[in-house]
C-alpha cells in the first residue's frame, strides 16, 4: 500500500472515531439516554449474579446494549428531522 493511501485510510479512521465520540456526546445531552446509563450500571453487575450460564449473561446485558443502541438510533432520527425543519407537528 502507497504511503498517501495508507494515511488517508489512517485520516479517514482517526475522523470516523472523531465523530462517533461527538455523537456519544450528544447522546449524552438526552435524558433518555442518560437514564438508560444509569440503569445499565445497576443492572450489569446484577445480570452477572442473576446469569446461570454465559448465554444468560449474554442475553441479559445483549438486551442492555440493544436498549442503548436503539435510543440513539431515536436520537439521531429525531436530530435529522429537526434538522429538516424546526416547526412542531401534531403527527
């Protein structure tokens, strides 16, 4: 790989990890999201006691994750939206 491929691949990575961070930033303005922070550092530790198995583990702090990933899917839906227009509708 050429030297100007290969820091441009090496750019476009350290920008990429730039923006995800400015993301979880944002998310983290979220009440919702906030919430959902706060209840994952009760129920992770408590998912290790309530786990019978590696599977159950799994499941459990899988749901977690899923909740996570969800809400901030939410959010970044709700901000293009905004995003598109500022007015409030009934829908």
């Amino acid at each position: 790989m050429q030297k100007s491929k290969l820091y441009n691949e090496c750019r476009r990575i350290v920008l990429a990890f730039g923006y995800s961070v400015a993301g979880l930033k944002s998310a983290l303005s979220e009440a919702a999201f906030r919430l959902e922070i706060m209840v994952s550092i009760i129920a992770v530790p408590l998912a290790f006691v309530i786990a019978d198995n590696a599977i159950e583990l799994s499941l459990l702090i899988g749901s977690l994750l899923l909740v996570m990933i969800v809400e901030l899917l939410n959010t970044a839906i709700e901000t293009a939206i905004n995003r598109i227009s500022m007015e409030i509708h009934p829908l």
